[in-house]
C-alpha cells in the first residue's frame, strides 16, 4: 500500500464517522483548495502580473473614494449573516 493510499484509508475511516459539524468543515477545506492552482506558490505573488494588477486596482478605488470599503465590525456582519443563511446556525 503507497503512502497515498493509506492516507486516503484513514480519511474515508475519519469521514464514516465525523459528526456533521465535522465533516462541514472538512467540505469547506475541500471546497477551498479545488479553487487553488496547483502551481501556485504564495511566495511569489508579487509576480504575477494580473494579481498585482488587481491589488492596484482594488487600492486606486479605495483611495479615491470609489469603493468605500467595509469595517471590520461589517465584515464580521456579513460573514455570521452568510453563515446563518448557508448553515441555519
């Protein structure tokens, strides 16, 4: 058996028996990383042109007042109120 397969043993076993809260967290990590590229090495961000163009972006609009932006106490807001919404707790 390849280390790989062992792993994948143990998550199934970990999976037959989590609780719900458990297992939505799992979901959630999963979820998470099918939207990362594999290639991707968050050291390097400063050299990815399209990404330092974004951030370029986002801090013209901040800065000139086009995007007004959100407190930290708004953004916590909105994350409960999505969560209430996606999980009902």
């Amino acid at each position: 058996m390849t280390a790989t397969e062992a792993l994948r043993n143990q998550v199934k076993k970990y999976i037959d028996t989590a609780d719900e809260d458990s297992l939505r967290r799992v979901n959630a990590i999963l979820e998470i990383d099918q939207h990362i590229p594999r290639d991707y090495d968050k050291s390097e961000w400063w050299d990815d042109a399209d990404f330092v163009k974004e951030l370029d972006n986002r801090y013209d609009a901040m800065e000139s007042g086009e995007d007004k932006g959100v407190t930290v106490d708004e953004l916590k807001s909105s994350i409960e109120n999505a969560r209430q919404k996606k999980y009902g707790k």
